[in-house]
C-alpha cells in the first residue's frame, strides 16, 4: 500500500509536469582556483609627524620659516629671547670658576697635609655641582634656538614675534611627507597573505585618475578580538605630495586559494533566506541546502553540502522536485524497465 501511494502521488507529479521525468541540464561540482578581492579603508599618515614645542619659557624674537616651507633637519625654524638665559650661563660659569681656582688651593695644601681630606671633598663636590650648573645653563641657551628634529614640511604658525612661549606651546607642526604611512585593517581571513615587502595598490577620492604604489612594512601581531581584524601599515612613495596626512584611500587586496569547490551559480535555488541545489543522484533530483563563500562571474564557492565530482541541475529546476525522477540532457530516452514509468527510477546515464 505505501509502495502504491507513493508512486501514484509520483505518477501525479510527472503528469502535471509533462506526463514524464523531465527534461534537466546538469553540470559537475568541480575544483578550482578562486581570487577574493577586499577593498580596506586606509588613512594616510606622515612617516614622521610632531607637534613644535620649546623647551624653556621666554619671549620669540623671530620666526625663521613660512607656513607650507619644506624645511631640513636642523634648520632654525624660531629664536626666543635669549638675554636672562645667558646671564644665568654667565654667572654659572664664574662661579665654576672660582670653584676650580680653590680646588687648585686646597688640593696642593692637601698634599702637604694643612688641610684635611674631608674638606678638599666638599670642594670638590661644589666644583661637581658648578660644572653641571654651567651644563645646564648651556643647553637652557641651545633651547632658545628651535631647530627642525627631522626634514619635512611645516603647517600654520601659532605664535608672533614678542609673545611668550611655554614648553607646551604649540608653534607650528612638522610632517615628514616624502613617504607616508598607510594604516588599514584586513579580516582575520586575509592574515596568509599579509606579509612584510607585500605590494599594494590605493586609490584616492582626491585623484580618481591615479593609482598610488606601497610596501606593506609591519602587520600587527594580535588579531582584535572585538572586528576579528588585523591591523597593517604600509608606506607608500610621495615625492609630489599628492597625498596629505589625514587623507582617506582604499586598498585593494587579493587573496587566490586553490582546490576550492566551485558550483555553477545558476543552479542555486534561493528559499526563505537560504540556498539550496539538486543533485541527480541515479536518475533522481535530491535537494541539498548548501552554504556558500564567494563568487565569481558565472560560479560560486560551496563551503558545505556538495562534493567534487556531483551533478547538480542547472536548466529545469523549475520543473522538478526532491526525489522524483529526472532525465538528464543527452541520457537515453526509452521507457524505464522494472515496473511502472511512475514508479521506475530512470538511469542516470553518462554524468556531463
């Protein structure tokens, strides 16, 4: 009896759809080469980048560049008012004086014994203190001339002739523009191919027409545990200056993985959010929920339900079920043997 329900009801279905097993075409599940793109949103940074302070308190009394000059590393950028330091210097360098005039008394009346040990180490102690007086007068002096720590460019200026200066004063900033640092993150997914020396390629919305070339120098050591992404600097050649610190660009990267199974895309059967096929197995349509990666024109990657080697239905999936009956393109066309022709399974014939 369950034998007979189930061929009338496969008997019904092959009448409504033609009074036979309809007509299917397949195509094989294969293994192949695939290429992912990634496209990274990347900020431009400068290679070196501060922030021009002085180091002492005083009062500017010239400004030796322009806003935008390229300038040298050690060139004078600003001079501060130097007069008090250099009284300071003065008379730390007196008083040093005088300190090593009477360690020279008192180390030659120490070897004829008319003073003690005890009180030539006291002077001695007080020359120390003089000399390092005068070394810090010194460098307090070389801090009233602002020189640029490295070669690059300077931005606005933020001070005037006469005003005073703190050491957290920002006179103007400093970028060194000729290389820039490029920052960007990839997915977990891309850290095979994220290696030191690795080239890219970038583009600007600031120039749609050029393409800007780099050298991946460093990748991050941990992945974030909160975007599972991996952060990567790249530096990149910028002898024009066509790119500005801050500046937004994208990165493209490829990633080409081998031995991936591949399915023709147009066997894909879309249902409430998920993805299924038909595989004829033995002259009959078996529906498979597959899960999917990527895609390229004309095939997608099957990460799970299907394996090498499998046809699946690419023409006529609109005429057939999950389990009934099939005849693929190019099989033989008699009738079925063994029984009915509503409840024969056809034979497969030469997989395509």
């Amino acid at each position: 009896m369950l034998l007979a329900g189930c061929g009338g009801e496969e008997a019904n279905n092959m009448a409504r759809f033609g009074g036979g097993p309809p007509l299917v075409v397949t195509e094989s599940v294969l293994l192949g080469d695939i290429t992912d793109n990634y496209t990274a949103l990347a900020t431009a940074r400068a290679n070196e980048a501060i922030d021009v302070t002085p180091r002492v308190s005083s009062v500017v009394s010239a400004i030796r560049f322009e806003e935008g000059q390229s300038v040298n590393e050690g060139e004078v950028l600003v001079e501060l008012d130097s007069r008090e330091i250099r009284a300071d210097l003065d008379l730390a360098e007196a008083n040093l004086r005088e300190r090593r005039s009477r360690y020279g008394r008192l180390e030659t009346l120490a070897a004829s014994q008319v003073v003690s040990e005890v009180e030539l180490e006291e002077i001695q102690a007080q020359l120390q203190v003089a000399e390092a007086q005068v070394n810090s007068a010194r460098a307090r002096l070389e801090d009233t001339i602002i020189r640029a720590p490295f070669s690059g460019e300077v931005g606005l200026r933020r001070i005037s002739i006469g005003g005073l200066v703190q050491p957290n004063t920002v006179i103007t900033t400093l970028d060194d523009t000729a290389v820039m640092k490029i920052e960007f993150s990839v997915p977990e997914e891309y850290l095979s191919v994220m290696r030191e020396d690795l080239a890219i390629e970038a583009t600007a919305a600031a120039w749609p027409d050029r393409a800007f070339t780099g050298t991946v120098t460093s990748v991050d050591s941990r992945v974030d545990p909160m975007t599972r992404s991996l952060a990567v600097v790249a530096l990149m050649p910028n002898e024009d200056g066509a790119l500005k610190p801050g500046m937004f660009l994208q990165v493209d990267i490829s990633r080409r993985r081998e031995n991936v199974v591949l399915a023709p895309e147009a066997a894909l059967v879309p249902r409430q959010g998920r993805q299924f096929v038909y595989v004829v197995d033995e002259g009959r349509a078996e529906e498979r929920q597959v899960s999917l990666g990527s895609r390229r024109p004309g095939q997608v990657e099957i990460l799970g339900g299907l394996q090498p080697g499998e046809q699946i239905v690419t023409q006529g999936v609109q005429r057939i079920r999950d389990g009934l009956p099939v005849r693929m393109a190019g099989a033989p066309t008699g009738p079925p043997t063994g029984g009915s022709a509503a409840g024969a399974r056809t034979p497969a014939g030469p997989r395509q």
